[in-house]
C-alpha cells in the first residue's frame, strides 16, 4: 500500500508540471533512461551507465501508412513510475529461480495537432538493461492502425563491430556498424569500449518481427519490421531491449531478460510438459523405432523423434498426416508406428512427431488432438512461416493450440525466441541457429553461445558419431562440450544416428550410414541433465574460447570449447559448495587412445578449493561432470 501511494504522487506531482523530460534508474543506480521532448516536440531517448552514454539521443516511434508520424508533435500528459522486486519461478530454465527487478515509467503522450492522439511509452530499466515499448492507446475516430515503418533508433557512441546473421540460420560475421546494409537478426550484440551491449526485442507475438540495420545517421542502428502490421486499438508492440554487460558472458548470465518481458505462464497443470534427451529416428521403420526406444532406455534419453517422410512427402500439400504413410523416397518401410508409440509408452520413452508446416496449416485442429489420442507426447514444426504479423500470430496460437492438446513442441529453420517459453513452457525449444547439421566449426559455436543463446534455447542438432564431427566440428569431446554449453530443454544427441540392432534402411537422412557403437564417455550424456539450477559462464571470448559449468541438484557439469587457438585454462572450483568433496569425470581429447572418439576419462576427488590446469587444443574442448560425493 505504502508503494502504491508513492506511484500516485509521482503520478500526481508529474501530471500538474510542465516538464519535458523524465528519467528513470535501474536498481543498483547504475543504468539510467532519459526521455524527453525536444523543441521541435519531437520524442528522445538516451541510456547511460556510470555517466557514461550508451545509447545517444535517439528518435522513438513509428510511421503510419497514411505518412504520419508516432512521436512528433507532441507532449508529455503525464508519468507513473513503479518499482519491482520479485522473482519467479520457471517450470525449467537455466535458473531454478529468475529475478525479476526492476524500475519503470510509463509516460502519456499527446499529439499537439487538431484531432490529437494519445499513446504511452514505458521503460523498464533492470541492472541487466533497459527494455521499452508503445502503447496506443483506444481512438473512436480510428480503431485500428497501418504501421508502414518504425523509426526507432540506437545510435552508438561509434562505428563500434559487432556480430550478425542475415538470416536465424545464417553463418555470423563480425563487421562495424556502418556495414550492416540489409536487415540483420537479433540479438546483435555490440563490442562498444569496455561494455557489451545486445539490441533485441521481447514478447513479439502478434506483430511483425523486428531486425536491425544501419540507418543514415553516423553510428546509428535502425530497427526495421518485416512488413507493414495492422493493429486493433488499445495494441502494446512488442519490446525494444538493450541488454549491457561487462562481459559476454554477463549477458548469457542475464539471458533470462528477455523472458522477463513475457506473460507469466499461462498452462495451470504443467506436469506433462518434461524437458529431456532426444535421438531422432533415421529408418522410418518399426525395427529402427524400438531399436531408438530400447537404445533412449538404457542411455538416459526420454524422446523419440519421427522426422520428415513418416506421412509422405513433406513438401507435398497432398500429403495427410493424419496417416502414416511412409515417404518412399526417404524409406521403404515398414512403419508401424502406433506398435512403435505403444512400445515406448510402456518403457517411459516419449514419441515427438515432425509436420511439415503444409500440413500443419491446413490439419493443425485436426491432428493435435488426433497425435494425443495416439499417445504422441509432442511435434517438431517444422519450415515454419515467420517475420510477417500474419505468420508470427499464426505460429504463436500453433504453440498455444498443442498446449490446450497437453503436446509440447520444438519450432525448426528461421523462429528465433522472444521470451514466449515463459508464458507457454510446452514450446521447449526452437532452432532459428546455425547448428551441427550445418557443421560449423567450433569458432562460428563460439559465436553463436554468445549471441543467438542471448535469445533463449536453442537446438543445435548435435549429431555425436556423424563423420562431420571429427572432419570439421572439433571432434567428440566437442560435442560433448557443447551439451552442456548450448542450452536446449530438448536436447537432440543423435541427430544423424542408428543405434545398434536398427534397420539396414538409411532412408533419406544424410550421414546416417553408421551405427552407433557404444564407446566410453557416452555416460555423460547418460549422466547430464537439460535444465538447470543454477549457470555460470566462467570466462570466455565471442569466437575464441569459453567456460561454462551449469548445476543440477548437487552435481555440476561443465563444457569448454576452443576456436582456431589453443586455450591454457586455468579452473577454479570455487563455484562448487563449500565443505563438500566431489568426484571429477574429466572427458578430454587424446589422439593416442584407443578408442574410435579419441575421448579420455580421468576421474579424481576435488572440492571448491582445487584449481585444475588444462591445454585445450585448437578446435576442440573438455567436459567435466562433477558428482557430489
């Protein structure tokens, strides 16, 4: 009661000043948002930490399709300001419990011309960055709005480098902001002095998505939307963030931002939503199925998933996946798959179907309650529209619909995340990254944690005893790394492989000619869990070299990676609890081993006082887990 009375003065003081401009801090007072109009009553912003400008006086708002302009000719009415210390608790994540503080404004704005319109603006300003959006608000005259282009700005102190993909999947660059001539992917993250800064957005569900370009204005970036949104009043667009960091490693740290800026979740009963260790199935046959589901049981998996071909031709509009009707270009059977659903249902292994995005347009009410009847527990959307209002709001109802049908669901190919996870959990996770099926060598992996993992889940489709693996991608103790590193609930281990006492059939899945053969350190991923208690990025360098270690109950796990140089890490524990002793399983490469995935185990007691020394070769890494003794 005592805050609530404080909003109200603020609210009241403000509303009978004359001031132009307002500002805001962040909790620990060091992130502050100045707002104001200037003398051309046009609206301004500006971040700065520790005195030191971020974000220089940048224009906010939007341009109508008639040519009218949101955030000229106008004045400020009146500000509220609120303050937020809470936290919450996610159903999984990479924290068992997520801050969530933080100081606002919301300032009303009208139009100074003849029929004047009224919209809000509101910062929030957390210590982990600043985030705002714009709200118009209700217009008899004109119920709904055409937004031709946004005008939002963020300009730099410099011509500072940063890293960005064209496109979800593309391959990262690094290059001055002046370069940046077409529309790039969010986050994008900003080498800026000393500081590290991510520009984004949060909470895009019915709206176009956003990108970033460099616009006129020296050291200016630009947000720019993928088509021209209609929107019914009263309409909130989705967050503008700029996440600041010391480090690349505080924003993997504070990537819960995002998330932060979402609904909380809106499923009552969440017991069915499970995160877990996936290996897709390769054959499209019975014999490959139960040979994945006896394999997923006695290596600590608990998914199954049925790829493209299991209902025909994906790409083929004719193609009903409410039967199961083997492609035969992909396999020629035979398919038994409610043998195979049942199967793995009496073994505690759940089945994950992939649909194409054809037939999920035209059957999506149709086959989710139909997969449940089956014993289905969820899908792989797969070539999934996206970018445009339409296809965002479709795809976002596609993820609400399964949870009404208790399925959960990975979007593949170009959706990336915006924090939805929060609000509807059963969307486990989303490619919208440069994977291991695209065989990215460790470097481009070094990136991509410290970018596209800002933006939250992330499948990589590992694929452990693919050739590629050891041919580009740093080899096996990589990959083991990289589990741990790059962060998915569902977590796909096996993407191109067939366990021992599969099918002959290969069906049309490139790299799949192999059986899995049941080395050593496949215990690690028996052992390593997908969600977290608690993260910690312990050093790291975007395309160079990083650290992670991630707590699960009483046990820690721990993958390093190295780019195109050797790394000497030097390991402090001190992230272990204090007083007690733990076993440490080391998995590092050795050429000299006699084993096919040159992966060495060595095991010793260790605690939070012990330092380990490690030469990490070029393009390769080491994974730990750490058992509480």
């Amino acid at each position: 009661m005592k805050n609530l009375i404080l909003v109200l003065l603020a609210f009241a003081l403000f509303a009978c000043s004359n001031s132009n401009s307002v500002s805001v801090q962040s909790p620990d007072g060091k992130i502050k948002v100045d707002c104001w109009i200037d003398e051309a009553s046009n609206n301004y912003y500006s971040v700065n930490q520790d005195g030191e400008i971020l974000i220089q006086p940048s224009f906010l708002g939007f341009e109508l399709e008639n040519g009218e302009k949101i955030g000229t000719n106008v004045k400020i009415v009146s500000v509220r300001k609120t303050k937020v210390n809470d936290s919450w608790t996610p159903v999984y994540g990479e924290l068992a419990e997520v801050p969530d503080v933080y100081n606002q404004i919301v300032i009303r704005l009208k139009e100074t011309t003849e029929t004047p319109r009224e919209f809000e603006l509101t910062f929030r300003v957390y210590n982990e960055g600043v985030a705002f959006n714009m709200n118009f608000l209700s217009d008899e005259n004109n119920p709904t709005l055409t937004i031709q282009k946004e005008l939002t700005e963020f300009r730099l102190a410099n011509n500072y480098d940063c890293w960005v993909s064209d496109r979800a999947q593309s391959e990262y660059r690094k290059v001055p902001i002046s370069e940046i001539a077409a529309p790039v992917e969010r986050p994008l993250v900003i080498e800026a002095d000393k500081k590290y800064l991510a520009i984004g957005e949060a909470k895009l569900i019915d709206f176009s998505r956003m990108k970033l370009m460099a616009g006129e204005s020296a050291n200016t970036l630009v947000a720019t939307l993928h088509d021209e949104p209609t929107v019914t009043l009263t309409y909130t667009t989705p967050w503008r963030t700029i996440m600041v960091g010391d480090s690349p490693g505080e924003l993997i740290e504070h990537n819960y931002f995002l998330q932060n800026l979402n609904d909380p979740c809106a499923i009552d009963d969440v017991s069915w939503i499970k995160p877990g260790k996936v290996i897709r199935e390769v054959t499209l046959t019975t014999k490959g199925g139960i040979a994945c589901v006896d394999f997923a049981v006695e290596n600590g998996l608990q998914y199954v998933e049925f790829d493209a071909g299991w209902y025909g031709l994906e790409y083929d509009d004719a193609s009903d996946a409410t039967t199961i009707t083997v492609d035969p270009k992909r396999s020629p059977g035979p398919l038994d798959l409610h043998k195979v659903i049942d199967y793995a249902n009496s073994k505690g292994i759940g089945i994950i179907l992939y649909v194409n995005r054809r037939a999920l347009e035209k059957q999506i009410d149709e086959i989710l309650p139909l997969y449940r009847s089956w014993g289905v527990k969820g899908l792989k959307y797969g070539f999934v529209q996206v970018g445009s209002q339409e296809w965002t709001t479709w795809l976002h109802e596609a993820v609400k619909k399964a949870a009404e049908n208790e399925l959960m669901v990975d979007i593949h190919d170009e959706y990336r995340p915006t924090g939805f996870s929060r609000t509807y959990p059963n969307l486990m996770t989303q490619e919208g990254i440069r994977g291991d099926e695209e065989s990215p060598a460790n470097a481009h992996t070094l990136t991509t944690l410290f970018t596209r993992m800002l933006a939250g889940a992330g499948d990589n489709t590992i694929c452990y005893f693919a050739p590629r693996v050891t041919e580009k991608m740093g080899g096996h103790v990589s990959q083991l790394a990289k589990a741990v590193m790059l962060y998915s609930p569902w977590q796909f281990l096996f993407w191109y492989d067939r366990p021992p006492n599969s099918s002959d059939v290969i069906g049309g899945v490139p790299g799949a000619k192999d059986y899995i053969e049941l080395t050593p350190e496949l215990e690690f991923f028996k052992n390593m869990p997908t969600v977290w208690d608690n993260t910690k990025v312990l050093e790291g360098k975007i395309g160079d070299y990083a650290t992670v270690a991630r707590k699960s109950g009483n046990d820690w796990f721990l993958g390093s990676l190295t780019g195109e140089n050797s790394h000497a890490l030097q390991l402090n524990l001190s992230f272990l609890d204090t007083g007690k002793s733990y076993e440490a399983s080391v998995y590092s490469y050795d050429p000299e081993i006699d084993i096919p995935t040159k992966v060495r185990i060595d095991k010793q007691e260790v605690n939070s006082t012990s330092l380990l020394n490690f030469d990490i070769r070029p393009n390769s890494g080491l994974a730990i887990q750490f058992r509480q003794m």
